[in-house]
C-alpha cells in the first residue's frame, strides 16, 4: 500500500429536472467538487470547486436550481467542461497519484458522458471507488445510505448546503475519515 496515495473524492452536480423536459442521457455537469484526502492519515490536503457552463441545456430548470442553489448566473459566468477538465488536471498533478472515489457510481458515469460529449479525456484516474457501497459493507448493511443518513448513522452533522459539489465532497471525505480510513 502507498502511504502517500490521495484520494480524490468527487461529487457533481448536474442539470436537472422533474417534468422530464430533457432525457437523463443528456444532463451536464454544473458544478464539480474534489476534496484530496491522504488516505493514510484521511486528512485533508486540498480542495477543488468549479461551476460548469452548460452547452446543451444552457438554460437551468427551476427545480434544478431550486434543488442545488446554483443559480443561472453562476453557470452563465463559468468556464466550459472543457476548460474546467483542464483546470482540474492542473490540480491533480500535484499528486503523484489518485483514486477517484465518489459515493455511488453516478459521478464516475456522469463524467465519463461528459467527456465523452466533448471530446477530453478524463482527468481522474481510471481507479475508481464507490464509498457509498464500502460504508454499507463497513455497516453491515444492505442499505446504501445517502450521505446525509451515512453521517447522521456515524453521530455526525451535515455541514454546508447539500447538493453542492464541494460541500458534498467535504461530508464525504467526513465520512470517509470517520468510518473508512481504519478499514482501509
């Protein structure tokens, strides 16, 4: 085992809505949030925010921003995934190496459709992580706990406004380093 390694823990937020003005395969990344965690110690080394401008429904739902509180303006004035792909390797290469770690598979899917959309490569490792599903087993657990329930399960508060990409990030890794770490 690497001492050293970091753990990249993802969340995403995505374009969104609830009368099904737009089909699922096409939703875009809004807003990614990484927390790097040194998986020996799971302390926390840096951290990563960036809205995205979306480009194939540039125009956000009322649901989506009602459930994210991402506004209009946020993503109107942000770069494109392109960019923020670029951005995110930048800050990725301070680490010799990663795990990309998410809770659940959504972010690695929604991550690989976008790039795929637009033609970049992925900037997180191919080693991928679901905590969601390591927390379940770490529980004894058939349940897959949302990450909300995962920290109030561990005596824990949310902290941040969630369904936020960094403060969703930031919980995760919480959970990670309350539950996780001693497993790993």
């Amino acid at each position: 085992m690497n001492t050293r390694e970091i753990l990249v823990i993802v969340d995403l937020e995505a374009t969104c809505c609830d009368a099904g003005s737009f089909p699922r395969e096409e939703m875009e990344i809004l807003e990614t949030g990484a927390v790097a965690v040194e998986r020996s110690s799971a302390e926390v080394r840096s951290t990563f925010q960036s809205f995205v401008r979306p480009v194939r429904h540039p125009k956000l739902t009322e649901f989506c921003m009602t459930l994210t509180t991402i506004t209009q303006a946020d993503v109107d004035n942000a770069d494109t995934f392109p960019e923020v792909c670029e951005r995110l390797s930048g800050w990725l290469a301070q680490f010799e190496s990663h795990v990309f770690c998410s809770w659940g598979d959504y972010d690695r899917k929604q991550v690989d459709q976008d790039c795929r959309f637009h033609g970049v490569q992925r900037p997180l490792s191919s080693r991928h992580r679901n905590l969601k599903r390591e927390f379940s087993e770490a529980m004894n657990s058939k349940k897959r706990f949302g990450v909300g329930s995962a920290l109030r399960r561990l005596g824990l508060e949310f902290e941040g406004t969630a369904h936020r990409g960094i403060d969703d990030a930031i919980n995760i890794g919480r959970i990670y380093a309350a539950a996780l770490a001693r497993l790993d």
